[in-house]
C-alpha cells in the first residue's frame, strides 16, 4: 500500500518528509519521491527501491526555511514499478501524490488527451494533476479547481497536491484511504496515511472522514464535504511507534483481519463493473485454445486455489487441477500446453512455487500468477499477473492475503467464463452483485469479536480441533485449521465434513472439538447430518451457521446471506480471530509464531 507524508512549516522539510516515509515502510512500496515548495520554485525527486535510493538523491538538496512539501511510496497497481510512474507527477505547476485507485482515469485520461494533454506515466494518478491544471486554465481559481477536480474523480484516494499558483497550501482529499492531519504548537503543519510519522513532530490530529477534502496553510485548515464547512475536530496524538504501525491494534495480524474490508475494495477496483470482471493484466493472453486450468501453490495459498477450483468448474466451466508444489515439483507431471498454469503465491518469492512455475514455463504452458509482490520472482517470471493488493501483511500467519487471493480468483472465474461464454449474462450479473458486497461482509463486528474472545477460553485444550466443512467450505476448514495451529501450537485439521464417518470420527470424544462450517446456502442439510454424526459420539461442537442448531454446544451466528461466497468470508474472519483470541489466551507470539518464517524462500 501506498504512503503520503506532507508538511508546512520551517524546518528542514527533506528529513521530515523522508524520515516519515521510513515510517510508512512496513506498508510496503517500490518506489518514493518528496516534492518541495519554497520561494515559489518546487523541487522534486523520485527513485526506484528503498528509501535509501531517495536518499542518496537528495543528498546535496536542503529545504530549511518556510516551505511546503509532499512525500510519497508508491505500491505498484496501475503501472509498473519505474521511476516515471513513481510519485508526485507534475503537471506544468502543480505535482500531486495519491494513494489508491481512481476508477475512471481512463475516461478522464482520453478526455485530456483529446485536449493535447502529453502524460509521462502509466499511473491513473496522473490524471488528477492535469485535470487540476486543466480547470486552472480554464480559469477557476485553485480551490475551485481542487474541488472541481475532486467532484469528477472516482475511486478510492488520499491525495495532496501543491501548485505553484498557491505557493503556502496544501491541497487534500480523502476517500476510503486514510489520512490524518496533524498541528503542534509551533506553527508546523502534518499530513499523513497514518500515525506515526507524525509521532513526535504533531501534538493534536484529525483523522479525516471519507469525502472530506480542502487546504492547510501555517494558520489555518479549511475543511469540506461536499458544499457542507467541516469544523476541524483536533484528538491528541498518542506516542508509541509501534502501537501506531498496528494502527492501535494489539498485533499486526488483528490488524490485517480488521483490513481485510478494505483491502478487497482495492482489489475489486477499476476491475468490476455492472457488465462484468475486466482484467487488462490478461490483455495479452489468448485463452482460445485453452481447456483446463492447473494450480499450484503452497499453504494458504494452496487453500485458495482449492476453493477456486470449485469455482473455475462451477462457474467458468474449466476443468481444474490443483497441486502443491513440493508435491508437483518431483511427480513428473504430464504438462500439456492446453492448460494454463496458475500459481498463487503471497510473497511471490516461495521456492516449491517458483520451481514449479518454470517447470510449467519450460513445458511452453502459459502461466499466470496470482500475487501481492509486484517485481518479486514469481512475477517476473510469469506471463501475467494479477496483483491482489492486499499490501504488505505482516503477520506471519496470513489473513488479507488469502482474502484478496480469494476475490481474485473469484474474479478470474467470472472472466473466463465469460471469455469461453461458458456463463449466462443472468448469473454473472447475479455473481458481480454478490462478489461486490464482500467488502461489507468482511467488516469486523465488536460484538462477533467479543463473544469469540469470551468463548476462546473453552478452546485452550483438549486432544484436537477438526474443522469440517463442505465444498468451498471444505478448503476453508483446511485454512482455519492452519491458522489455528500456526499460532496456538494446538493439534487442528480441516476435513470435508462427509469424510468424518470414514475414519476420524473414531476419534469424536468430548475432547474432540469440530469447529462446524454450516452455511445455509451450501449443502446445509448434509453438513447438518455430519455434525449430527459427530454430536452423537460426544464430540463438542462449536457451530458457525446462520441458522440455529440444537445440537450446538457452542453456536457462533453468521448473518443471514444470499450467496455462498458470502458466507464463506464472515466464516472466514470468525475462524481467523478464533485462532488469534485462542492464542492470545495460550500466550503465543501471535505475529511472529515459532518455527515459521513469513516467506519459505528453501525446500
Ligand atoms: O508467499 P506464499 O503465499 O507463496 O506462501 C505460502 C505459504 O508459505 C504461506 O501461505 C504459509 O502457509 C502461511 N504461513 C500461512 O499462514
């Protein structure tokens, strides 16, 4: 994910800057660039990698001495990671930095190039820079420019933008992508994604409501939401560094469970619309001649390629194949180049993964990878990739990555089978509705959060957890049962419900625990029956399923939904903080849990 810095005041407006993207690091970039305003020239610098790059770049350049600035790092989405699509991007007086998607920069692009507009990046960002500029010289005033521009974008974004027309002003802009403002009492101004870079330099902050957009100069902050005046409404800012990276939260992966809902706003964006899933990453791909689908990965990546699976045979009529790539590397596997080779991997720099995509690469198959790392290994090595942009999970245990892997592929199911018109115009219309409301699925409710934490406690011992479930259930009990050992060092499978009876059910006693998925809208009545099975051997069962079910020792309610994926991800996020209060109680390194490594780069 991205990170923006901004600062007014005296100081030396480089270190601020840079050492507040230091800050942002751990929300992951490949590139960072500042944008310096002062006696009326502006100033800019970008570099490619790690901050250091910045720098050395910046070496011989100060800024002390009243001025303006604006930092930024930059998570590759639209555009590859190069120093031109680095940010800010400039116009003929203006640069801006932005953090997010802007839905319609290609309508609005088209619409400058038919002006004579020249752009130098392949970002959607730069839209905003000329269309600001554009109103300008049509003869608004910078504010109503700002506000004009702000009025014909839409996405998601945390914007600032400096221009030499108004010399002392920030400009910004917030929607679903944070940004905070922060003052001290000596006259300086803040701006930034999150807390701690201000920690230390601001006193007071507003952390800005979506919609919100205006200007800040040394004296005053002028705030709007649409044509309504925003009284600035000042919180003191807390001190501690590391509890503001995790956003107040008690670990990173809480935190990356609680963004889950916002993440996947970022995957789906600029990807879906009324009419269906477009994937310009696959614009270069010929699926004509391809007849089924193989996928490999490790993991949770692995359970996310179960589950789509389902998904690719249900609803793009594909015949699919999935395959851990320990296993796959050393089966011999009969590669055939009517099938696309799919790899799903987080970090994009697994090993097993890696192998196995230049096995397949080498039997001349086309290849897609599904990853969060831009510029990592498996990327550069794949014919095309679909980034999930779930930016850069910390957690060791993984959450939102096998969120936005999910929707991905969800994606990547509509689209081909609308490709091979293997789906009707009724059901992807049905599917678009249903994959469009996973954002607000995925919120986290505090009383969910709540009564999990209390009834954690009762899940701290015993022989074993079997999590069972059916269908795209089923790769979601394997995931749940891997969170939960990962971090509570607890005994837990995933099994297919209807397996139970063939053998693990000799284990069913009352220390036995099954964490039942039991959605309404998937094969209810067969997994109700499996649970019943396992209820009549004692075993104890703590049920997930909207609908209610006597037999519950302990029942956790999901809410009422249309659709199975739906319910799959409120399953998902309670199976997530199980694991996390469980092994909050055990008193387990919930981040960083023993033994594990984040990305497995060996055998
Ligand atoms: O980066 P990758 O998705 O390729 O990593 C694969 C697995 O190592 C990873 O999913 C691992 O299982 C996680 N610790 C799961 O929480």
């Amino acid at each position: 994910m991205c990170g923006i810095v901004g600062y007014i005041g005296k100081a030396e407006k480089k270190k601020f800057l840079i050492d507040g993207l230091q800050e942002l690091e751990y929300r992951g970039y490949d590139s960072a660039g500042i944008a310096i305003l002062k006696n009326g020239n502006i100033s800019s610098f970008r570099a490619l990698g790690k901050l250091e790059n910045l720098r050395q770049k910046t070496k011989e350049f100060s800024s002390s001495g009243f001025g303006i600035g604006i930092g930024h790092t930059r998570w590759a989405t639209h555009g590859k990671p190069t120093e031109a699509n680095a940010h800010p991007h400039s116009g003929e007086f203006t640069y801006i930095i932005h953090n997010g998607i802007i839905e319609n920069y290609k309508e609005i692009k088209e619409d400058l190039q038919a002006e004579g507009i020249k752009f130098l990046s392949q970002t959607d960002s730069e839209v905003i820079v000329h269309q600001f500029e554009q109103f300008i010289k049509k003869g608004l005033n910078s504010k109503e420019a700002f506000k004009k521009t702000i009025e014909v974008i839409e996405g998601a974004y945390a914007i600032l933008l400096i221009t030499k027309d108004e010399p002392e002003t920030i400009f910004f802009a917030k929607n679903a992508v944070p940004m905070i403002l922060g003052q001290n009492s000596c006259g300086e101004k803040f701006m930034s994604s999150s807390d701690s870079p201000l920690i230390g330099h601001a006193t007071d902050v507003i952390y800005l409501n979506d919609g919100d957009f205006g200007w800040v100069k040394k004296d005053k902050i002028t705030i709007f939401n649409g044509e309504v005046s925003i009284a600035p409404t000042f919180v003191t800012l807390g001190r501690d560094k590391i509890y503001a990276q995790k956003d107040g939260f008690r670990f990173f992966m809480e935190k990356e469970i609680y963004e889950q809902e916002s993440v996947v706003s970022e995957t789906l964006m600029g990807r879906v619309n009324d009419n269906g899933v477009e994937l310009d990453e696959l614009k270069n791909i010929n699926f004509s001649n391809i007849n089924a689908i193989t996928i490999c990965a490790c993991g949770t990546s692995y359970h996310a390629a179960l589950t789509a699976a389902y998904l690719f045979e249900r609803i793009s009529k594909i015949k699919c194949q999935v395959e851990i790539a320990s296993e796959f590397r050393y089966k011999k596997p009969l590669l055939d180049q009517g099938t696309l080779f799919l790899v799903i991997s987080q970090s994009g720099e697994t090993a097993d993964t890696l192998e196995a995509l230049k096995m397949a690469k080498k039997a001349g198959m086309k290849t897609v990878a599904i990853c969060n790392v831009d510029n990592s290994s498996i990327v550069r090595l794949s014919d095309a990739t679909i980034l999930t942009r779930a930016g850069i999970e910390k957690g060791v245990a993984s959450t939102k990555a096998f969120a936005t892997q999910i929707v991905t592929l969800w994606m990547l199911s509509l689209y081909l089978g609308n490709k091979k018109q293997n789906i009707s115009k009724k059901v992807l219309q049905e599917e678009i509705k249903a994959l469009l409301h996973t954002p607000s699925v995925l919120h986290v409710k505090d009383s969910i959060h709540e009564k999990i934490r209390r009834l954690s406690k009762r899940y701290l011992h015993g022989h074993g957890f079997f999590f069972i479930g059916r269908d795209i259930f089923f790769p979601l009990a394997l995931e749940g049962a891997l969170k939960l050992k990962e971090i509570s060092y607890l005994h837990a499978e995933g099994y297919p419900a209807g397996e139970m009876k063939h053998g693990p059910i000799a284990l069913a006693d009352s220390e036995l625990f099954t964490i039942a998925l039991m959605p309404k809208n998937m094969l209810y009545d067969k997994t109700k029956s499996n649970v019943e099975e396992l209820s009549a051997r004692d075993a104890t069962i703590l049920a997930i399923s909207p609908l209610e079910f006597d037999l519950a020792d302990d029942f956790l309610q999901t809410s009422l939904q249309d659709h199975p994926m739906s319910e799959f991800f409120e399953m998902m996020i309670i199976t997530q903080i199980l694991a996390l209060e469980i092994s909050v109680r055990l008193g387990n390194d919930v981040d960083m849990p023993r033994n594990l490594a984040k990305s497995v780069t060996v055998e």
